[in-house]
C-alpha cells in the first residue's frame, strides 16, 4: 500500500542523512578507519610529546596533557570531537565485541557486546571541556562491561 505523505517523509529525512551513514552502508571498516584519523588532537598530543597508538596507555596520557585548548573557543569543540572518536577508536580495537554504530542521526556511537551504547563524542566534548571524565576513566567503565 502506498501512502503518499509517508514517502513524502521519507525523501525528505533520507536527504537529511549524514554523509557519513554512506559510507558505514559501502564499507563499515574504511568507516571506522575514518573515524579514528582524529587529525587535530593527533597532532596536539604529537606535538605535546604524546605518542596516540590506539592503546589504553594512550588515553591516560591524553588526560595528562595541559588543556591549552580550552583557551581557543574554536578549537574546543574540534578537540572534543576528536578526543571522542579517538577514545571510541580504542574501544573498539581493544574491547572484544565493541564496534562503531550509527545512530539514525549519523551520530558516531560505540555499542559494547553487552549492547549498552557509548556516546563516546559527548564523552569527548565533557572531556576537552572540564577534563571530566577522563578518557581513561570512561574507557575503564567500557573496558568491564
């Protein structure tokens, strides 16, 4: 049966999808590969003396460094977002059964094994904000479930 003002709805919130729900739908793993390049905060920790090597280790010396980001209101949320996808980054290549899902809004999320979900972003922006939680911290609470 076709119901026209429901394919009306469709069309429009089909088009309103991220582009990167596209790319989960071709190629889940160069997905998640894009995830995890996390350029800036890369960059910041390198240039902090920080090596980021995908590990748990990693996070907690992301949690060491001097927040002098909060400083450029621009930055800020760049960092944050970053610090999100690089702490789901380490979930899900370190947690057995953790893997990166989209949320229908295009919302990066990190479901565990268990099926309990992770905004990991939001976990990054409260991060880079007021240093709390800590990477590390939210990784642990991932990591024992």
């Amino acid at each position: 049966m076709e119901i026209p003002f429901l394919g009306n709805w469709r069309s429009r919130h089909q088009a309103e999808r991220s582009p990167l729900v596209s790319v989960f739908d071709r190629d889940p793993e160069g997905a998640a590969e894009l995830l995890a390049e996390c350029e800036l905060l890369r960059a910041r920790a390198e240039g902090a003396g920080v090596r980021l090597d995908d590990t748990p280790l990693s996070l907690s010396a992301l949690d060491q460094l001097p927040p002098r980001w909060r400083d450029d209101p621009e930055e800020l949320p760049w960092i944050g977002n970053d610090a999100g996808l690089y702490l789901g980054t380490v979930v899900v290549r370190t947690v057995p059964g953790a893997s990166w899902e989209l949320r229908p809004d295009g919302q990066p999320v990190v479901r565990l094994a268990s099926g309990r979900e992770f905004d990991v972003v939001a976990a990054g922006l409260d991060w880079a904000t007021t240093g709390s939680p800590e990477l590390s911290q939210v990784y642990a609470e991932a990591a024992e479930h």
